[in-house]
C-alpha cells in the first residue's frame, strides 16, 4: 500500500517524529550529560568518566547489579515456568484462583512490598522478627537488608507479568508436535526434554532476558531495602548522586555512572530481539495449532498447590497483612494484646489533609501519560504496519531502542534537558516533565502491542474502505481505530498500572508540587513515618486493584 | 456492447510495469502489458498463482502504485508515469469485492454497506442512503440478517455482503479479486452462476480475478491468460479453448495431450504433421505462419479421444497402461509411439488395462501449436 494522499501519512509522521525527538533527545542528553561537568551544558569534559574509573566501590556495585538481575531472574522462574505450565498444559482445576492472585498481586507495587518485609524482617525491629524472638526465642532471625532478599522479592513480584508473558506462548504450542512424537515412538520424559523443552526454549530465554533487564533497572526493592541496608548497586549509586545532601545534584556524573548500565540493558534488548526472532521461526512453523492437550497433574497436585500457597502467602497475603496492620498501629510492634488495643484510625484521620495533592498529581500523571503514548504509538504503528516505507520502520527501530534506557536514565536524561533547555521551555519541576518522560518510556512496550494487533488485521480492511471512496482520516478513525480498539484498550490499562505505580521517574524528577502518591510513599517510609506510608499505600492499592480487575479479562485471554 | 465511436474500453491499461519491490531493480510482477476492457463486459484475467494478476486488479483500484504506463478508468486517466499522474483508490469510480471479503467487522451488514455510501466521496445524498442499501440488500437477498454482525455470518453469507457493499456504491468498474475462492466447492460452483447473472442484469463492467480455469470460462465474456506478468492470450472462452495461441495457454486451459511435431505439408487452414504417432492431419492451425520444416506441438484434448474399431486416417494404435473408473467417465493412461497420452472417455468405453486399442484423433480435434521458447515441447 504505497499510494495516498501524502496529507495524512504527512500528518502521521509529524506525530510520530515527535515521539522519535523525544527518544532521540533523550540518549542524546544522556551521552551529552555524561561529557558535562555537574549539571553544566555542553562544558565537554572526561572528569566524569576519570571519576568513576576511580571511584571505589564500583566494581563490587557492578557485580551485585549483576547478581541481582541473575538472581531475581532464577528465583522468578521458579514460579513463573511452573505456573505458566499449570495454566497452559495441565487440567488443573483451579486455574481461575490461580489467575485471579497473580491479578490481584499486581495491585501491590513492589516498593510497598518491600516496605511491607522491611517491616517485617528489619533485623532490629521487625514485626515478623520480633514474633519469632517471642515465640522461640531467636533473636533478628532475618535480615531483610541482603542481596537474597531484594532477589527473592523483585521475583514474587515480576511473577504476574512474567507469566502473563509467556502465556500465549505455551498455549500455542502446537500439540501435534507431542503427538507426533509419541507416534514416532518417543516417551514421555523424551518428548518433554528433546521436543517441548527446545521448542519453548526461545520463548522462555526472551521471557527470561526481559526481566533480567527489568530486575537491574527497576528501583523500588533496591531503593527500599538497598539505601538503608547500604547495599549499592548502580541504581542507588545514580539515586544518590543526584539527592546529595551537601551541594547540587551531579546529574552529569549521574549520566557517567549510568553508562554500565545502559550498556548492559542494550546487550539484553539486542539478545531478546535475536531470541524474539527464533521464538517467531519456531511459532510459523505450524500453520494450523491445535487446542494444547491438558494433561492430569496426577501425583504433582500436592506441590502444585504447595508452590502456589508458598507464592501467594509471600507475594500477596503476608504483604497485605503487614501493610493493613501498620496502618492501624501508631509505632511498629507484633500482635499482641497489648497493640491490639492500641489499634486506632488515627494514622487515616492524620493522612487525609495530605491526600488530595499527590492523588490529583497521580491521576494527572496517568491521563497525560496515556494519551501522549496512545497518541504516538497509533501513529507509529499506523505507519511501521500499513505504510511500512524506510522512514517509517526507522521510526518504529528508534522508538523501540527506548526500551534498553533504564527509567532511571531516562529521568537524569529528561532532568538535564529540561535544566538545559529551561530558558526556552519551562518544562523543569513540572508534571509534563514526568508525563514526559514516562509516555517515553512507555513506547516500546504500547507501539508492540498495536503492531502485533495492527499486523493481525489484513490491510484489506482498510483498502476496502478507499476503493469505496471513504477517505484516509475517516477511514483512519472509523476502520483502524475501531479494529485495534482491544489492543489500544489493553495497551491503555498495562499504561495505567505500570504509570499509578511507576516509583523511579517520578521520584527523580518530583518537586514539591508535583508529589504523587509513589513519591509520598516513599518519603514517608524514608521519614520513619510508617503507619502513614502503610495508609497511602492501601490506598494505591484499592486503586490499582480496580484496574488490575478491569484488565484481567484482556490480560488473559479467554481458553 | 462497446458504445459507437469509442476507441477505448471502460478501462484501458497501456504499457503498465509494477514492481514488487521498492528498487529500481527489482522483479516486474506486471510488465509493460496493455489492456482493453470494453464498457459492461465481464472480463476475467486468469492465470496461476504468482502471475501477477492481482497486482495488476490492485494496480487499477489503486491499492498498488505501478512504476509504469497508463491506465484510464471511464476515459478518465487515473495513472499517468509520464505525467505524474495517480488519483488515489478512494477518488476512483471502483468497487472493490476482496478475497477475505474484507469486511468491518465491527459494523453491521446494514452498516457495513451504508458506511461508505454515507462517509465515502462517491457516496450517496444522506436522504437516500436507506433506500440504495435496501435495493442491494434485496437484491442479494439479505434481508433477513440485515442488523446481523458480519463475524457471525458464514462465508457464503459474508461474500454476499461483501458483493452488496460494492454494488450500492454503483461503480462505473467492478473489481473482484478471487472472491469465491475462500468457499467451499460446492458453493463456489453455484455462486458462480449467481454471480455471473446478477453482474450482467446490472450491466457493470468487471474486472475479475481467478486462478480456476472453470471458474474463468464459466464467468468471462471475454478473458486475459496471464503467465509471469504478461498477457498471453486475450479472448473469448471459445476461442481460447478452441484456438490456443502458445503452448502456455494451451496447456492451462483444459486437459491437452501436447507432443512434439513437425509440419509437413500446409494444405489452406489444414496441416500436416509428422508426430511420434506418425503422420497425423490437423484441421485446427494455430500457428501465426506454418512453413513445412518447422517444428511445433500437436494437441488434442483428453475428451476429444475416440476408441475405435477399424483403421484409416488419424488413427493410431495403442496400449492401455491404466484405467481409472470416475463414475461418468473413465480415465486412460495410453502408451503410444513411445509416449504417453491421457484420455477421458464416456464410459460405454470400458477397456481394461494391458488391452491394445486403435485411437482416433479427429482431424478437427487436432491442433497445431507454437512452441514456447525454451520449453523444448515438454511439461
């Protein structure tokens, strides 16, 4: 389809060129920042980079970066292939209870679950260890403050997204692959390890590359348990760079600092596309798949269930529990007769004058960064499926390299820009600023939902409507838009999650006007103000359970 | 049917080139062919997959822009190399009925056909729209699923629909690009009829796309034999079937036994040919100018094979290799001057294999055809 009025495909790439300024200005920014002495534009210089050559302390922070993507990435398998397997391959009977707690556990964002254990397992004076030592005896049975444990909490909380991912995958297999097999005379445990096994294998290493990338760069275990605990990895490093107590931010040397990072996320994103690839070969493979065949969990019922109930406790239940009962109690302290008569509202009556400036800010956040990114990822995938020239798939490329820049990055990008440029666009503390930033950030993941949907859909829909005299914009907006409309709704409630409970951005670049309720949360426990921070955290909760709910019907397809 | 006076058709092609790729380079999918189709004539273009004749369907509503040539629509011309000339799909007088139907599926039948008569630039004043709507949807009988979603139509259903929605729009030129395709046989064989008759009380010029050779006699006034982007053959189905120009078309259209053959001697439209049978007449000459010495193919088509009891001229002996019962007919494979021939005879011929047979290859059953350069006379 390479004829049409050049007005509307004009007008689609100007949209869409916007978006790719914005990325482009965002790497740019961030390479020019790392040459800049402080926060200081264009004053070219290597003083940032002799510096973290000779910072101490680097190395080991690289390494346990490493440690925890590798880690979180192992523990998270283990929940997340088993699940996977159970919803896709087996007759379990209680797959919908199953999908309903991952649903639900995505309303608890993992800073407030990492507040949650730090509440709980501080070795000093945790709730949970606080119990055993009145119970048994032992004293500061855990500590929360360790690499394990930021491991074992960003995999209960990558879970859901995890299996949600490689879902479609399993459910796709195509069955007649096993069945040829055991016609060919191979066995179970044969065809499992020599047919199943590689087949899925591609899917399974792109799943698993995604949230290893995803477990260096995310924050909010590192930022709750890491800070306090003194555990550095290169996120707290750039964190604290930019919050110094004495002096002005360094965003400059921030930049510098985020370079190994940056550098081991592009390496990720480029493994994932290659695996990616091979995982689509395998999937055209088979023209027409048949239903998977679900097979009796037999005797592996009792682990089945053990695996889930040990998940659930930890990832949703415990969490929850600590969170509701913190908000009641005016100090941390275990149940006991005592604190339950100390039970008290008051901490709600305390956060209620506080409330209406971060939840205001929170939803002007969301709406702003939902409607910038829908509005960019239509046009750019209108553009990289139906036109599909050179401009237009060089557009899609660059918009999706904004997926190997760390929220975090991306935030000292957009902070120096916005510091650069502050004289021209007063874009500095604001809201848009942040909308900005993570509308951004959301590209990559919204432009792959429409593209797959928009390629799904024959072009013939489309030309139908020119040949019968039906212009390019009335068609645009009554064919296209209408028939990805799943996608786009899909796509707007992952946006919504993701942006209600997104920490990293918004905490970089807040001011104290544009606090949201992630920021508020944050501070609050940094502040040893815990019962208030468990309040507003039920409240980020009650909010995102609603729209976890809403988008479990698109999140998981129908059987 | 061609108006008085007018030397070009309803749609006119000149010269037209259409590349696949973007390179200047890369393979033509049309190349440099002209065409003529006259005003309410169904023409059909048939030819194997790949020969480019949905490129070319495309090239005309303007789905697909070509790098070359002309092509005019009503005597208006809607692509133009030379003058940089290309009116977009939605500004030409087509309608489009596609191979997957291609219809909105989160629109109604009723609105599926009203969307472009009410938002559409060839559409019809709002007053009006019910009322074209309701004339096709009588006409196709679909009134009884008026405010149905089209996804729960089923596919004989949905290509109605699809039919519907490009006749309320009453094009100038119908475009269809294999629409019975996606059906199953049975169906297809009676839509083709109804098809066929619909279009031609309506009197709109088609332009039909098939790769069914059936299908394509069936429907066609006149059809284009299309083969590796160029036109072979253009004609009615009689004369295509009767006088195949090149050994292309005459292996694409019915089931023609084809040898090697050298003329002989010309005698008016007759020739005589020397073929691994022996000397054979053929009443049927389609060779642009036949010189004794040259080499050609002889043809005659499986259904035109006689078994016979006495000899004389064109007959020739040979064994039966296999019989294959079908019900109405019976299937031969027959040994012969150390060839092989196919031939489909009525069923009162029941032979058995191993059996020796005399054949008689009627004179004005037998073809002269010209050789495809480089195809040596074989398959």
């Amino acid at each position: 389809m390479s004829t049409g009025p050049a007005g509307f495909v004009g007008l689609l790439r100007a949209v869409a060129l916007s978006a790719v300024v914005c990325v482009a200005a965002m790497l740019t920014m961030l390479v020019i920042a790392s040459f800049s002495p402080k926060s200081e534009f264009g004053a070219w210089t290597l003083a940032n980079y002799a510096d973290l050559w000779n910072l101490r302390g680097l190395w080991p922070a690289l390494g346990r970066t490493f440690m925890v993507g590798v880690g979180t990435t192992v523990f998270l398998l283990c929940f997340a292939l088993p699940f996977t397997w159970i919803l896709s391959r087996t007759s379990f009977a209680w797959k919908g209870l199953l999908l309903t707690l991952l649903t639900v556990s995505l309303a608890i964002p993992a800073f407030v679950t990492a507040m949650a254990y730090v509440w709980l397992f501080n070795p000093n004076s945790g709730i949970g260890n606080r119990l055993l030592e009145a119970t048994f005896g032992w004293s500061s049975f855990f500590n929360v403050y360790s690499t394990g444990w930021i491991c074992f909490i960003q995999a209960l909380m990558l879970t859901p997204a995890a299996v949600f991912m490689m879902l479609p995958s399993f459910r796709n297999f195509d069955s007649t692959l096993e069945e040829a097999a055991a016609v060919s005379g191979l066995g179970a445990r044969k065809t499992f390890l020599r047919i199943i096994l590689p087949t899925l294998a591609p899917a399974v290493g792109a799943t698993a590359i995604f949230f290893f990338i995803l477990a260096v760069e995310i924050f909010d275990v590192v930022g709750v348990i890491g800070m306090p605990g003194n555990i550095e990895v290169v996120t707290t490093m750039v964190y604290q760079t930019t919050y110094t107590v004495y002096g002005p931010p360094d965003y400059g040397f921030a930049a510098t600092l985020g370079m190994p990072l940056l550098a081991l996320c592009a390496a990720g994103v480029l493994i994932y596309l290659w695996l990616l690839r091979r995982a689509d070969r395998y999937a055209m493979l088979s023209g027409k798949n048949r239903a998977p065949i679900l097979r009796d969990l037999g005797r592996w019922q009792v682990p089945a269930w053990l695996l889930i109930g040990f998940w659930a406790l930890l990832a949703v239940i415990i969490p929850f529990l600590t969170v509701l009962w913190t908000s009641l109690t005016p100090y941390l302290q275990p149940p006991s007769r005592e604190a339950l008569s100390q039970l008290s509202l008051s901490s709600y009556r305390g956060v209620a004058g506080l409330i209406w400036s971060p939840l205001l800010n929170t939803l002007m956040l969301v709406a702003g960064t939902i409607a910038l990114s829908v509005v960019w990822s239509v046009s750019v995938s209108w553009l990289a499926t139906r036109v599909r020239a050179v401009p237009d798939k060089a557009i899609d490329a660059i918009v999706f390299l904004s997926l190997a820049v760390p929220g975090m990055l991306a935030a000292v990008a957009m902070q120096f820009l916005a510091l650069t440029a502050y004289q021209w666009v007063p874009l500095l503390g604001t809201l848009w600023l942040i909308v900005l930033t993570m509308a951004v950030r959301s590209l990559a993941f919204t432009t792959r939902t429409l593209n797959s949907s928009a390629l799904q859909i024959h072009a013939s829909l489309e030309e139908a409507a020119y040949v019968s005299g039906v212009s390019r914009t009335r068609t645009f907006v009554r064919v296209f838009l209408p028939v990805i409309r799943p996608a786009i709704l899909f796509a707007v409630l992952v946006t919504t999650l993701i942006s209600a409970r997104e920490l990293t951005i918004p905490l970089m670049l807040y001011s104290p006007n544009t606090s949201v309720i992630s920021t508020t949360i944050f501070d609050l426990q940094a502040t040893g103000r815990y019962d208030e921070a468990a309040v507003f955290s039920l409240l980020m909760i009650a909010i995102l359970l609603v729209i976890a709910l809403l988008s479990r019907r698109r999140t998981v397809p129908a059987e | 049917m061609a108006r008085g006076g007018d030397h070009e058709g309803l749609l006119s092609a000149s010269k037209l080139a259409v590349s696949y790729g973007r390179r200047k380079d890369s393979p033509n999918a049309v190349r440099h062919l002209d065409l003529d189709v006259r005003e309410g004539e169904m023409f059909v273009l048939l030819g194997p997959s790949g020969c480019g004749k949905t490129t070319l369907l495309r090239a005309v509503a303007g789905l697909q822009k070509p790098n070359a040539g002309s092509i005019a629509i009503d005597g208006r011309r809607v692509y133009d190399a030379a003058a940089a000339t290309d009116v977009p799909p939605e500004r030409r007088p087509v309608a489009m009925v596609f191979q997957s139907y291609a219809l909105w599926p989160h629109m109604s039948v009723f609105e599926n056909i009203a969307f472009p008569l009410r938002e559409g630039g060839r559409g019809a004043p709002r007053g009006e729209v019910d009322a074209r709507v309701s004339e096709v949807i009588d006409m196709l009988s679909l009134s009884a699923m008026r405010d149905r979603a089209v996804t729960t139509l089923s596919g004989g259903q949905q290509q109605r629909v699809a039919l519907a929605r490009a006749l309320a729009l009453r094009p100038r030129l119908l475009l269809m690009d294999e629409p019975l395709s996606n059906l199953d046989y049975e169906l297809q064989v009676r839509l083709r009829g109804q098809v066929r008759e619909l279009v031609s009380r309506i009197g709109v010029t088609t332009l039909y796309v098939t790769h069914n050779q059936n299908e394509a006699l069936e429907m066609a006034d006149r059809l284009a034999v299309m083969d590796a982007g160029n036109i072979r053959q253009i004609g009615t189905p009689r004369e295509l079937y009767h006088r195949p120009n090149s050994e292309f078309v005459a292996r694409f259209i019915g089931d023609m036994n084809l040898f090697p053959a050298r003329i002989t001697g010309v005698a008016g439209a007759a020739v005589r040919l020397d073929t691994p049978f022996g000397a054979i007449r053929a009443d049927v000459n389609c060779l642009p100018a036949a010189e004794v010495g040259d080499t050609c193919l002889f043809g005659i088509r499986q259904e035109d094979i006689e078994i016979v009891d006495a000899d004389g001229e064109n007959v020739i002996g040979a064994t039966v290799e296999r019989a294959i019962f079908s019900g109405d007919s019976i299937s031969y494979r027959l040994a012969s001057g150390g060839e092989e021939l196919q031939a489909r005879l009525h069923r009162r011929h029941d032979v058995s294999a191993g059996s020796a047979v005399r054949l008689h290859l009627r004179p004005e059953h037998c073809l002269a055809v010209p050789l495809d350069p480089g195809s040596g006379g074989r398959a």
